[in-house]
C-alpha cells in the first residue's frame, strides 16, 4: 500500500489546526498509510497545546517544535526532513486549504507523468479578500515574466511532492512560493490541479500585502538568477484544467 506525509507548518493556528488534521484523517484513514507532522513555529498562543493534546486521539500525528520562529519555509523544510513517506503533501495551517483535494492530488499523480515531482494546488475561486486577490495576481504576473514558470497560482499551500526532489532543491527563505519554478530547473515537470478554497477560521493571516511584495521582489531576483546560471533545461507545467 502506498503511503503519504502530510506536512503542515503552524504559527499561531490555536483555532484551526484541530479541525483541519481532524479532516485530514476523515479523508485518508483507511485509504492510505499517511503519518502527519505538524510543525509549531514558536507559536505564541495555545496551539503547540492543542497539538500536544490531538496526539492522544490522532496516532498517525507528530508535533515537531522549532526552538526560535524560522518562518514558513523552515517549517516545511523541517516538517519534510521528518516525514515517513517518500511522497509529501502540503497543507496551510489555517484551515483555508481543503484536505479533500488530497485525494486529487493523488489521484492526478497516479494517472500522470513519473518525470513530474509536483502536483501544485490551483486555487480556481479564492476565498481571500479583494485586495490579497489583486496583490496575488499582479504577483503572479510579475513572476511569470520573470521566471517562465507557467503556474497560475505558486502561494497555494496544498501541494504535492517527491521527498528526494524537493530536499535536493536549493534551500532559501520563502522557497516554498517558487517551488514550480525550482523544481523546473531541476529537470522535473510540475502540474497545476484546481482546488478548493475556504475561508480563515479564525485568527487572522501573518502577512500584508506590503510585506509579502518587499520580500517578494527580492526573491524573484534570486530565483532568476539561479535559472539563469542552471545548465538544466527547464520544462514546462502542465495543467490538469483551466479556470471556467
């Protein structure tokens, strides 16, 4: 039987990561082996608690603790390092990603490509407000200029990946907005799959539109350096479906 690491970083997600491994395990217990690691980045509230307590009830759950806030990319990284599975899917702590479109990821890797190492969340009818929905597309883009990725949409958190390939791609803070692109100069096809999208439960984002655009324009220049100076032919994505 095939297996799968779930992986979810946290900061601060008191109120939603109980619902949300709560779905992950209503979705794949008995459908495949999985383990899930969730990974506290110095939360500030009660959530490492409620991951603590969880663990009674969900066996398949670890709770990995960051000594000092490494921020999201090092979350993944770490929860990554950790997982059981050779193959990883992704979720954002918040509960904004719906842990049914799992299943569709899976099920688009089975039926394609062995060459493709990531299977990225296309979010098709976003549940964030106005303006994050405006900033996402100019950023895209931006970064689609750039780098030539051909990915509508990188800043979805469900994903889903080869282990061996995404540990063996260049390490930055903020890598995990621009996995498409890295996995591409690595010589591997990524795949876009529509999903869903919810609203926040509760709390409230860890990011501004001014913040995630400062940070942003630095690393595409990054990023476009490194496929600059890569002898590897990148290949382009393919999507599972477009928008209606």
């Amino acid at each position: 039987m095939t297996s799968l690491s779930v992986v979810i970083p946290v900061f601060n997600e008191a109120g939603n990561i109980a619902p949300l491994v709560r779905e992950v395990v209503q979705h794949l217990r008995g459908r495949i082996v999985f383990d899930i690691v969730c990974v506290d980045d110095q939360s500030e509230d009660d959530t490492r608690d409620v991951l603590t307590a969880l663990k009674a009830e969900v066996p398949e759950l670890r709770v990995v603790v960051h000594h000092c806030r490494s921020g999201q990319s090092a979350a993944v990284r770490t929860g990554v390092k950790h997982a059981l599975s050779p193959w990883i899917v992704t979720l954002d702590g918040d509960g904004q990603n719906d842990p049914g479109d799992i299943l569709k990821l899976l099920a688009a890797r089975e039926a394609g490509n062995p060459q493709t190492k990531l299977y990225a969340g296309w979010r098709v009818d976003r549940k964030d407000t106005s303006s994050k929905r405006w900033a996402s597309r100019w950023a895209n883009r931006i970064r689609q200029w750039l780098l030539h990725d051909d990915t509508p949409d990188t800043g979805c958190g469900i994903k889903l990946f080869e282990r061996a390939a995404f540990l063996d791609l260049p390490y930055f803070d903020h890598m995990h907005r621009y996995l498409p692109a890295l996995m591409q100069r690595a010589g591997w096809m990524t795949v876009s799959v529509p999903v869903s999208h919810r609203p926040r439960g509760s709390g409230q984002s860890k990011y501004t539109n001014l913040g995630r655009a400062l940070v942003g324009i630095r690393d595409l220049m990054g990023v476009s350096w490194l496929i600059r100076r890569s002898h590897v032919t990148a290949v382009s994505e393919v999507h599972m479906g477009r928008k209606p």
